[in-house]
C-alpha cells in the first residue's frame, strides 16, 4: 500500500511540474490602449506596409515539439491583453541543431524549449 501511495505522489509531483507554455509580454509604450477582447481582433502580419507604433513584446516559450499553428494564438492573446492590433517580425530561438532533431514522442525531449517572440503593434 505504502508503494502505491508512494508512486502516485511521484507521478503527480511529475506531472504537474510540466507546462506547455510560459507566456510573458513587455510594454514599452508610455500610453495605454484598450485591451482586445478576442484574439481575432489580432492580427498577425510578416511584412508590414503601413505606419505602426511598437507597443511591446510578446514571448511564448514552450516544447519545441509545438507548432506555429498552436502559439500563434498564444502570442495573439498576450498581444491583445496590451492593446495591440497586430503581431509582426515573429522570431524563433531554436537553434539550427534542436530543428534538425526528430520530435520524440514522449518526455525525452521535454526539458528541451524553444522560444517565439513578436513585436505588438498599433496602426498609427
């Protein structure tokens, strides 16, 4: 009895140390503007071609098995909650050697993270 009770503390302790995600933001702007209510009013944009002020960052770190398709909302989200109504100049902090390695399928490569940072961005 004492081992079961010792292998399912082990595996809670285990399993709820992981997080998917870490989302942070960093505002640089002095002004303030009204937080989005919906990530669809969020934009994300690769190549900008109109006037804009950068409001801030936002950073989403998480298992380098994610795909673009599931931080995108993420990083929208954060964005949002500055008031931004565009994310652009995306930026991933893998490196060329954790890219070329095959996801594995379960907790082998875990501890390793990759990093995604955009600019937030207003229309002027």
């Amino acid at each position: 009895m004492k081992h079961t009770l010792f292998t399912l503390f082990l595996l809670t302790i285990f399993s709820s140390g992981c997080t998917v995600y870490q989302i942070e933001s960093n505002d640089t702007s002095q002004d303030f503007y009204i937080p989005k209510t919906s990530i669809d009013q969020v934009t994300y944009i690769e190549q900008v071609d109109k006037p804009y002020t950068e409001i801030g960052t936002v950073t989403v770190i998480t298992e380098r098995r994610q795909k673009i398709e599931e931080v995108l909302p993420k990083l929208k989200q954060e964005a949002g909650v500055l008031g931004a109504d565009a994310i652009t100049d995306l930026q991933n902090s893998a490196s060329d050697f954790w890219k070329s390695l095959p996801p594995q399928k379960l907790l082998s490569n875990a501890y390793i993270r990759t990093t995604y940072t955009a600019k937030a961005i207003v229309w002027k």
